[in-house]
C-alpha cells in the first residue's frame, strides 16, 4: 500500500531508486549506480518516425537509467531530477553547438498524470539548461505500451496542442527549438510536436531525451 510506503519512507533511509538494495545517497542514488549513470554516454536515436527530428538521447533505456527514470515517473522521486538532467545537459551539449541560440521546449505531460505525479517530470529535469519555453500541452490519451508505431502517431497527433499566445511569443523570437521529453521511443510524439511549431514557423532542428528505448 502508498500509504505504509510512505510511512516507511518517513523513518527509513530511501533505498536506491535504481537498485533499491543500497540505501540512497542525496541524489536519490548509491554510489554504485550514480556511476552507472555517469560512465553513460550520448546516443544518437532513430525513430521510426522518419519526419521526426533528429534525437540525442543522455544513454539507452535500459539498466541503472531505466530504473531510475521509472522511480522519477512512478512514484515522483523529485530527488533524481539533477541526476536525469545531467543526462539530458549532456545530450544537449552534443547539438548545441549545430544549434545556437536555440529555446527548450518540454513535451508536457496530460493534466492527469501532471496530478497524480505532483509536477511537470519533463521540465523539471531540464530546468536550468537554457531557455526553457513550455508551450505545448497535452490532452488525455490512452498508455501507449502496446500501440502500433501508427496508433502513437495518431494519439500524439490528437493529443498536443499549443497554448496560442505562448507559440505566438515563441515564434516572434525567431529563434529555433529543441524539443525535450524522458523517453523516446518511435519519435512519434517528437514528430506531433514539431509539426506544431513548424507550423507556427519555428524551426525543430533536434530533440533530446533521457533516455533511448
């Protein structure tokens, strides 16, 4: 149950959100897997999307990463944020400098998930890596674990949608953007976001994730 989960939590030291067999160190983290992650180095992702934008991704969803990422969405362990964004400045290092001067725009979660996490899990592992401009929102839509590549496409299509005023700003800067969200995985929701900011004549020369699955 949360509620002895929680009680636990209160008297106990946390344990590892990666390993959970090691008590957690500041960062949410051992030692032991804070070096996992830390020895993790950027990856160039493909997504099947093929008018996806070009993603870097801080390592493979798989591991250490993978089970950290988990702990950070499930059961919003705050704590891990510095740890993912390290992953995602890293990432971000690697396109920079093809795109300069560019703002960040986080993939939003659905007002429902947004609730039951307590915060914005995307933008709050980005804050404090550059310009951060969230003008996309999400409506509901369906877990995509088990989705057709083509059944993603049609949900994230219908899905995001931006909030005008902030899109008009955003675009007035003429400035490019570079999308951010923890996963990717088809790229299809990466592709939904672009085709909104390019459509308000924003160029989306790259994204990047936490993670590549």
């Amino acid at each position: 149950m949360r509620l002895t989960e929680d009680a636990r939590d209160l008297f106990l030291p946390a344990a590892c959100a990666s390993c959970r067999s090691a008590p957690a160190a500041g960062g949410g983290l051992c030692a032991d897997c804070t070096a996992d992650l830390l020895a993790l180095r950027p990856l160039l992702a493909t997504p099947a999307v093929r008018t996806a934008p070009p993603v870097v991704a801080g390592g493979p969803y798989t591991g250490a990463l993978a089970e950290a990422l988990n702990e950070y969405k499930e059961r919003a362990r705050r704590e891990l944020a510095p740890a993912l964004g390290s992953l995602l400045g890293r990432a971000l290092a690697v396109v920079a400098a093809e795109v300069p001067n560019a703002v960040l725009v986080p993939v939003p979660p659905t007002r429902a998930a947004r609730r039951a996490r307590g915060f914005d899990h995307v933008a709050h592992a980005c804050a404090g890596l550059g310009d951060l401009r969230p003008v996309l929102r999400a409506r509901p839509r369906p877990d995509s674990v088990g989705l057709t590549p083509q059944q993603r496409a049609a949900h994230a299509r219908a899905s995001l949608h931006a909030v005008p005023r902030r899109l008009a700003t955003l675009a007035a800067l003429r400035r490019p953007a570079i999308l951010v969200d923890d996963i990717v995985t088809t790229g299809a929701t990466f592709d939904a976001a672009a085709a909104i900011l390019r459509g308000a004549g924003i160029g989306v020369p790259a994204a990047i994730a936490v993670a590549a699955a």
